[in-house]
C-alpha cells in the first residue's frame, strides 16, 4: 500500500553546525524500501557532512537557497567545490565524502540507492563518477494526451547508472495522468509546489507541498492537479528501467519533443519522441 505523509510530520534531527535533518524515507516507515530519502535544512553559515557508503549512490537536489559542495580531496580527484542551486541536480558515486556549506541558508533533498549494484552490473566494476546536471537546462518534452509537461533529472545518460532514474513533471491546473503501475520497480514522489489527488489503488489522498508518496513495486496509481492550481513533483524510480502497465491501455503515453529548456532557450541536448511503455530507457535519455 502506498505511504502518503507531509515532511512536516517528521522530526529535525541535528546533522553538523547549523543544520538538521528529516529522514523522510526509512526502512523503519517502510519496510524492504530500497529508497532512502533525507531533507536537509542549512540556516546561514550552517554545514553537513555527506558520506555516500560504498555500496551506495546517491543524490542532491536543492530546493531553495544556495550551497557549496566541498569534496574531500583524499583521492586526489580534484573535483571542484560546486555552487549548488534549485536549478541543479548532484550526483554523488559510491564512497563520495564531502561538506555542505550555506552563507544565506539552503534546503535540499538527499536520496541514496543502498546496494546499487543489483540494478547495476557494472556497478562495481565501472563506478559512476561524479557530476552536477543543471535541470533547467534540459529538454522539455510534452505529453501527447494533455498539457503535462517531462524534465528528465536523473537518467543513466545523464549519471552512468541504471540504478536510478529521476524526472520532474509538471500538471497545470485540472490535469490528471492515467491510471497505471509498473513492474520491476519502486518509487516516490515529492511534491515540489501545489495541490491535487494522489489515487493508489484507485482510494483518493489530497496532496500538497512537501508531500512525499512512496509505490511499492505494481501498486496502481495516478495524481490529478486541483482545478485551480499548477501540480509540480519530482519523482525517482529504482532501478531506472522497468514495465509500466495501463488500466487503459489507448492511454498509454508518449512524450514528445519541444525543442525548449523549461524558460524557452534551446536546450543543452535533444531527447526524440518516446512512449512510457519502454522498459529500456532511450539511449538519448
């Protein structure tokens, strides 16, 4: 069965100088999950270590304010420190250390993939390093039924792994997606801003802002955007490749190209046309 709460619910644990951490997604909140997900909240002058197990990889996706990414440098990897925004994505291997610094204040989301090498078999022996995607950047691709709209924002294109693949999808108001599940995969939703109706199992829940909705592997589902209010969330799936199975199977999606970023320039790449119902993710995503 679906678990639906509100990040409010879930208590701030200190986690450095300055800055506190929910843990959102647990084995405890919900058994055999194969997703974690943390909430990380930095006041000014705040800072967090990260470390990424070695079996492990994970993710950052600020939500509001800024943040310094400083890698510790012990293997000699000499990766930058990284300004980080809401406009960006940092992925983060297997064995990654490193401290989060705010001068003004940042929030952001952490998600980790324990034992990543059972939905990746090269994982092990080619670990995927690390990288910083600017979302904003990406294709903006179209739904062919109605107005909803797909940013990819974690893909094995993107983040060298099939452990993981992560988009952001926007409803305007009164949109609603088709009732499906999918095969092979757990995932959740985080509600970035708005309100509508989660369906799992065709039951009803309202969400809203902060929201998180966690689908174990073939629970039946769809969001509906309230009438009067845009209905943005970002979704993970582990692994990235995985059967999706409609209700109604002339419902079955496909997303199409715009050939715009989310603000109108032409994109940093191009992703073509492709349907919901791949298992295997397109080599361009």
């Amino acid at each position: 069965m679906a678990t639906i709460f509100n990040e409010s619910t879930v208590a701030l644990k200190p986690a450095g100088n300055g800055a506190a951490r929910q843990q959102l997604l647990t084995i405890a909140r919900v058994p055999g999950s194969g997703i974690l997900l943390d909430r990380l909240t930095l006041d000014r002058g705040g800072e967090a270590r990260l470390a990424v197990p070695a079996t492990s990889v994970a993710w950052i996706q600020p939500l509001d304010g800024q943040a310094l990414l400083s890698h510790d440098d012990s293997r000699r990897t000499l990766i930058d420190d990284q300004t980080l925004s809401d406009a960006n994505v940092a992925f983060l291997p297997p064995g990654f250390t490193a401290t989060l610094r705010s001068s003004s204040g940042a929030t952001l989301l952490y998600g980790e993939i324990p034992d990543a090498g059972r939905f990746d078999a090269g994982f092990k022996q080619s670990p995927p390093p690390f990288r910083l995607a600017d979302w904003t950047r990406e294709p903006v691709l179209d739904s062919e039924h109605d107005a909803r709209k797909r940013i990819y924002l974690v893909t094995p294109k993107l983040f060298g792994t099939k452990a993981v693949k992560g988009e952001m999808i926007i409803y305007p108001p009164g949109t609603a997606a088709a009732n499906h599940h999918h095969e092979g995969a757990e995932h959740f939703m985080y509600v970035l801003r708005g309100r509508g109706t989660v369906y799992a199992n065709e039951k009803p829940f309202p969400v809203r802002k902060g929201d998180v909705i966690y689908y174990p592997d073939r629970e039946r589902h769809y969001l509906e955007a309230a009438a009067d209010e845009e209905l943005v969330f970002a979704e993970f799936f582990a692994p990235a490749e995985f059967k999706t199975i409609w209700v109604d199977e002339s419902q079955i999606c496909a997303w199409l190209p715009t050939g715009r970023d989310i603000r109108g320039r032409l994109p940093a790449r191009e992703i073509k046309a492709h349907s919901s119902a791949e298992v295997l993710s397109p080599e361009d995503v």
